[in-house]
C-alpha cells in the first residue's frame, strides 16, 4: 500500500460532473505504477454546518473500511457509499446524487485532509472558514483517529 499524505486547498470548476485533480495533490495520489486509481469511494458527511464529499482511494477505503461506514452511519447525509470514478487526465466524475447532497455548485474546493480529500462547494468552504477557522473546532465530533490527522 502506498503511504498518502494530501495536502493543500485548491478551487476548481465542476464541468460536465467531473473536476480537475490538482497536479500537486496528483503527485500524492499517484500509485507506484504511476496510475492514477481508477475510482475513489466517495461519502457526503455533514459534521460542520454544510455537507461536504469525503473522497478515498480504494487502498485506504479497504484499509479503513469499518471506521469509514461507522462514519457514514453517524454523520452521512446519504446512507451510503458511492463509487467516483477517474480517468487517466486527473479528473473525477461526480455523481449527480453525491452533488446534490453536497450542494455543490460551478466552482468546488479540493482540501486535502492526511488520507482522504474533501470536496466541498467553494462557497460554503470559504463560509465555514469563517464561521469555524479552527478544522479541529469542525471536526471535533469525527472518530478520534481522524481528530488527529485534522492538518488546520
């Protein structure tokens, strides 16, 4: 298994459903075959005030399993996890159901949180800042393992 580690913010424009990976968080999703992973396992949370996509590898997904539909359990908007699939020039195919429930409109912010991104609608990103600069205030009520991977 390959060890992730995403950082940065990055905004983008969803187009057609899918959304450009940032070259610098590609280089950190790369696999060693230097392929990108040909879906990611997608779940909408709403532990802040808005609802936002947690997006992971299928690696970590597996690695993770139980902790993640624990989450989805306690915290998802939609009951259940979706498939995201990606093509070889670094884009997401969003599914509609997974935009709706994250409310994500033409331009979306790209974050990456130690192992898995977060997609959020670019608006509602800048506007939770605001209201909660602390992503550890945010966070506060996620899985203890992942309050301690909270980069803000």
């Amino acid at each position: 298994m390959v060890k992730l580690n995403y950082t940065g913010e990055y905004t983008r424009r969803l187009s057609n459903n899918q959304v450009r990976i940032p070259w610098r968080q590609l280089a950190q999703i790369l696999s060693q075959e230097d392929r990108l992973p040909s879906i990611f396992y997608g779940i909408v949370i709403n532990k802040t005030n808005f609802p936002y996509i947690c997006a992971y590898t299928p690696d970590h997904f597996h690695n993770e399993e139980k902790e993640i539909r624990e989450l989805v359990q306690e915290s998802g908007v939609l009951k259940e996890i979706h498939e995201i699939p990606s093509d070889q020039v670094r884009r997401l195919k969003i599914p509609k159901e997974l935009q709706a429930a994250a409310e994500l409109g033409d331009y979306v912010n790209l974050m990456g949180v130690i192992d898995y991104l977060e997609i959020w609608n670019q608006e509602q990103a800048q506007q939770n800042m605001i209201e909660s600069p602390s992503r550890e205030k945010s966070h506060s009520q996620l899985p203890e393992k992942y309050q301690k991977s909270i980069l803000y």
